[in-house]
C-alpha cells in the first residue's frame, strides 16, 4: 500500500562519440555526489532551465513527510529553492501517517503543479487517504493564486493514482474507476462528465497522454484502451502480451515482451506496428536484455538488469548493474559499452542498495540515484553516454528499401535493389565491399555494426544500418 502513492508519482547517421559509456569521474567525489538525510525515494523531472527536481518521501522509524528538492546538473543542492533547497510537508507527526509527492509536472514558466498525499495506516483501523493538488512558485514557494483541490479521508478503493497536465493545461487526475479534470487554476472543472467526474468502467492503473489522446492501462484485462481525448467515448484497445510490460516515448508506444527472451514492438499513436521499427515494427532479440527502459531523445532505448557476483565460496559479493542500448531502428547497440554492455559495478560492501532509479538528462548524461540502506542518504552516480546511432528511415522511407533480416550472419538481405553501394564500419572506414542489386555476401566482416551508402531505384540516396553477427 505504502508504494502506491509513489505512481503519483533527421536522417544523418552519426558516428559513436568520444564519451565512450563510463561513470563521471569530475561528477562529485570519484563520480558520485552523496547528500546526507536528504530522503527515500524520489521521480525526476528536469525543468526548462536545466534544473532537476526530485519529488517523494523522507521515512524513518518515527517520522514520515513529502518531500521536493531542487538538483542543479553538477548533483549539488540549489539552496535558492523553498528552504536551503526543500520544499517539505510534514503534516502528521505520526508514523502511522505515510506522507508523499507525486512526480512534478513542470510548467513553462518554470512552476510546478504537485500531489500530495497521506495515507493514514496504523495496522488497524481501515486505511485512508487525504490529497491535495497545489502549485508552487519556481523558487519553491506555494503558490497562493492557485486554488487547488483537496480532499479528506479517501477510501482505499477511490484514492487517485496519479495526475497528468493536459494539452490544454487542464489537469486530468485518474483513480482506479474515474477521471476527474481541473481548470489551469486548479478549481474542479464542473464542466466535465458528471460535475468534473467521470466514472470509467475499468480496472485503471496508468493513464498516458499522446496529443490529445487518453491511454488507460486496464490491468485486470491487461490491455491497453485509447480514448480520441478525455471526454471521447470512442475507444480502441491493444491486447498485451501476459509476460509485458509498455512504455510512452513521443508519439509512440513501445511494447516489451520478455515470454521468449525479449521483443519490442514499436506502435504509433493508434496501435498501428511502425513499419520502419526493426522488422516491420518488431524487433527481437535471442536474450533477454533488460528492463525499465528510458529513452534518449532520437528514441534510443537503455534497459537495464542486475546480476550477482560470487566469490569461489558462493558468497555474494557485489552486483552489476548492466545497461543496453536498441538503436532507434530497433537493432541492438553493439558498440555500446563493452561487447554491447555497460556496467556498473556495486559491491555488497557499499552503503546503499544495487538497484537505482534513473534519468536521462538534456546534457546527455544518465544520472543513477542509490539509496540508503539504513539512513536517509542519497547517493548520486552519473554517466557519460555515446551519441545515438540515429535511424535512417527519415532519409530512407521504410517502403523504399529495407534490411530483411537484421542481425546478419552471411548475406546481406534487402527488399530492394541498390545502386553504387558500399559498407563501411562503425567509424566510416570503408570495408572494400562494394556491391549493386538485392544481396550481398559480408561473411568476412567481423561481427559489429556497419553503414551502408547507396542509391535506391527511386534514385535517392540512401543510408542503412546493419548488425554483423
């Protein structure tokens, strides 16, 4: 239960980098920034000047409250924000209160609109939960021209999940059954449905936005339903694998079934596999890579997964974090880390868990947060990554000309003929092969990843991206 309020919670092919994937060592002291005290667990959400606000909890033995906090890029603590840094509600001394913030939203000018909720258990009586929907200045401040929305003493079966910002900057707040929307100022928008409530007979558990689109996440019947926008009663469904998981990046959905190994397929906003995506919108892989993806921003995923390391005795004596990258063309990054993978090792020994929470950042570095494992410390690592391996398909549309099977082993397998075409590695070093027509034998080249420039029959020219196994 306690968990719950935390949901609330071109075409140019561009070469690899030299900020190869490897902890920060200038971030920090040896890579990591430690604040001591400082919380539980937190959601990131970076804001237009760069600044990174960190939203959640701070939990003890005997006090729990809400907590926000203002990072600037370097880790350190933006003091100018709230008090030295903090916004805190503390509005039950009680432990038997769980007090907690929802994931900021971020507004242009730089304010942020926040849930906040309580849930009162003592192990006893039935639980509750009380809400409240505020604005708080840039600077950390409540904002008092905001009205709000607050509600007391909500049944386990009907408090909120969470709170999205619609394009028309009206609030959609969303329980299990119901959505309700709120005017920009945060007053209950009587307008809506039923007096500013509309009861939706399914099992909710997420809600999404792409454009005006509602996407509700129906958990009992594990399928995805897509509202033309929160008013709409037309409604489209995706079925979801039983072993999946989906995640929302742009205009597009991303489903991840791991029941053999790992597939992704890539949908547009109406359910509809995007063709240019791997293999027809599917792209599959023979292990399992990963999960908890995040995006960088040209749609290049990073999944992540943990594994023990053992000593001769069987004794567990660290765990590494591992992080792969799939290409925005749904083809499995090769360069990325060592053999494909990058690592972060964590030895049992340190002061916090192996496990993180993690964001990218828009200078282009991932930041990994670590928690306490006895004190309300944070501890924050952060990463150089490479440049994506952007995909082709805007120079090069997918109906002109495709790879047929990707990874390659022998031939190289197209849907089209190419003219004038030549391959060359990962860092535009020209292999030799030069080849016209539908195939071409690449059994010699090492395994890695390889570009190919051409000619199409439209007469364009075109550049592909393929995997040599």
């Amino acid at each position: 239960m306690r968990n719950i309020l935390l949901q609330f919670l071109l075409f140019t092919v561009t070469s690899v980098g030299t900020n190869a994937q490897s902890l920060d060592n200038s971030f920090g002291t040896n890579g990591t920034v430690t604040h001591t005290g400082l919380g539980n667990y937190f959601e990131a959400t970076e804001l237009p000047d760069g600044n990174v606000i960190l939203s959640g909890d701070y939990e003890t033995e005997t006090e729990s409250k809400a907590l926000i906090i203002k990072l600037k890029p370097n880790g350190s603590i933006d003091t100018s924000f709230g008090t030295n840094g903090k916004y805190i509600i503390d509005q039950y001394p009680s432990y038997d209160y769980y007090e907690t913030f929802s994931k900021a939203i971020a507004l242009p000018d730089g304010k942020l609109i926040v849930l906040y909720g309580s849930i009162y258990d003592n192990g006893i009586d039935p639980e509750s939960v009380d809400i409240r929907i505020m604005r708080l200045n840039a600077n950390g401040t409540v904002d008092n021209s905001f009205s709000g929305y607050s509600e007391q003493n909500i049944s386990e079966d009907d408090y909120p999940y969470g709170l999205v910002r619609l394009p028309s900057g009206k609030l959609l707040m969303y329980g299990s059954n119901y959505m309700m929307r709120f005017n920009d100022n945060g007053m209950l928008d009587t307008s809506y449905a039923n007096n500013g409530t509309r009861t939706i007979s399914l099992n909710i558990e997420e809600l999404n936005l792409i454009g005006d689109a509602v996407y509700l996440y129906n958990y009992s019947d594990k399928m995805l339903v897509r509202l033309d926008n929160e008013s709409s009663s037309n409604t489209k469904t995706y079925n979801l694998p039983e072993n999946s998981s989906f995640y929302f990046f742009g205009n597009n959905i991303y489903i991840h079934d791991i029941s053999s190994y790992s597939v992704i397929k890539k949908l547009d906003s109406n359910f509809n596999l995007v063709n240019n995506f791997a293999n027809g919108g599917t792209a599959t892989f023979d292990e399992f890579f990963g999960y908890n993806f995040i995006f960088q921003p040209q749609g290049s995923i990073i999944a992540k997964e943990y594994s023990y390391v053992y000593d001769n005795d069987w004794n567990h004596i660290s765990t590494d974090v591992k992080y792969r990258r799939v290409n925005p063309d749904g083809s499995l990054d090769l360069t990325f880390g060592t053999g494909g993978v990058y690592k972060i090792n964590i030895p049992a020994t340190a002061p916090y868990y192996y496990y993180s929470d993690e964001y990218i950042h828009s200078n282009g570095k991932l930041y990994h947060l670590f928690y306490d494992k006895v004190a309300n410390n944070i501890y924050i690592k952060r990463s150089n990554l490479s440049n994506e391996v952007l995909a082709v398909s805007d120079n090069a549309p997918a109906k002109d000309v495709r790879i047929m099977q990707n990874p390659v082993y022998e031939t190289l397998k197209l849907s089209s003929q190419l003219f004038k075409a030549k391959i060359y590695d990962i860092s535009g070093k020209d292999t030799g092969i030069l080849f016209e027509g539908k195939q071409a034998s690449v059994q010699n080249l090492k395994p890695g990843v390889y570009l190919i420039n051409a000619v199409s029959e439209s007469g364009s020219k075109i550049s592909l991206k393929f995997i040599k196994k």
